[in-house]
C-alpha cells in the first residue's frame, strides 16, 4: 500500500527526476522483500542466504583492511586515504555487526561440511578484524551483546534444537 501511495506521488513531485531515483530504491526493496516472502523457508535455503551475506561481508571487509593497512596502493584508487569502508567507521561497522550473527548461525549450523566450516571461520575473523581496526566502542559493544545473546540462546535452546552441532572440526576452524 505504501509502495503505491509512493508511486502516486509522481503526479505532485516537482523534480522527477529526484522520484525517479528514489521510486528504483523503492522497487528494489520491494522486489527484495517479494523474493524473500515466496523462498521457502529451509535451513538449507537459509544457510545459503547467510553464506551469501557473510561472502559479501567478508570480501568488503577484505577490502575495507587492505584500505587501511595499504593507503598508497594504487590497485584501488582512493579520492582521500583511507578512503570508502574508513570514511565514516561507526556507519562501517553496522553491516559487520548485523552480519557477525549470521556467521554464528553458519558455524552452529549442523549441515554444513569441513570446508564450509574453515571458510565460515575465517570470514569470522577477517570480520572481527575489520571492527577492530574501526576502534569503534559502539560496535564492540554490539558484538559483545551479540554474543551474550548467542550464549543465552545457547544455553536455552541446545536440547531442543536440531539444528545446532558442534564438533571438533568447529573449534579447530576457529583457532
């Protein structure tokens, strides 16, 4: 219903160019929201969506560190060193600290093999990295109530729930 009262306002936008840009930002999501609510909700849909969250996270994490700790390299050109992912550190870390659970999902996950496991685990770490360098207070303080949370969750949930496994190759693939 928004979405249409939005369209709508094409009949008294002044510039529209300006609702043009904003409409495609609108369809997005929609579409966005759209394919989610017709996925059928599996662990294994589910886990695949978390893997693509984390890649995406762990690959502009990557980045975001070779900014930093490299700012005269010219492989990826900076108007202003450091530049993009350090520009603004608290608005950096936000889509860290919304992915680091997800991650947490895909290590407690009991169908995911050996290699998924040390991939998950390092995406982990190039992630915590990435929000170290940040210094940010704002998102550490995130992350630890995350884990407090995840701990609880934990404590609560771990009879009840079959999706949750640990094993040996889990705690190798986070040392």
């Amino acid at each position: 219903m928004l979405f249409l009262l939005g369209t709508g306002s094409i009949f008294w936008s002044v510039n529209v160019d300006f609702f043009i840009g904003k409409w495609l930002l609108w369809l997005i999501i929609f579409y966005a929201f759209f394919v989610a609510y017709c996925i059928k909700q599996t662990h294994t849909n589910l886990l695949k969506f978390a893997f693509g969250l984390a890649v995406a996270g762990g690959l502009i994490a990557i980045i975001g560190i070779f900014q930093y700790l490299s700012p005269d390299t010219e492989l990826l050109l900076q108007s202003a060193a450091p530049s993009s992912t350090f520009g603004n550190k608290n608005i950096a870390a936000h889509p860290f600290v919304l992915i680091f659970p997800v991650v947490l999902f895909i290590i407690f996950s009991n169908k995911i093999n050996t290699m998924q496991t040390f991939l998950a685990g390092f995406l982990m770490a190039v992630i915590i990295i990435y929000i170290f360098y940040t210094a940010t207070k704002s998102a550490w303080l995130a992350i630890s109530i995350e884990l407090l949370f995840v701990a609880l969750f934990l404590r609560l949930k771990r009879k009840k729930n079959n999706y949750i496994c640990w094993n040996r190759t889990k705690t190798l693939a986070l040392m």
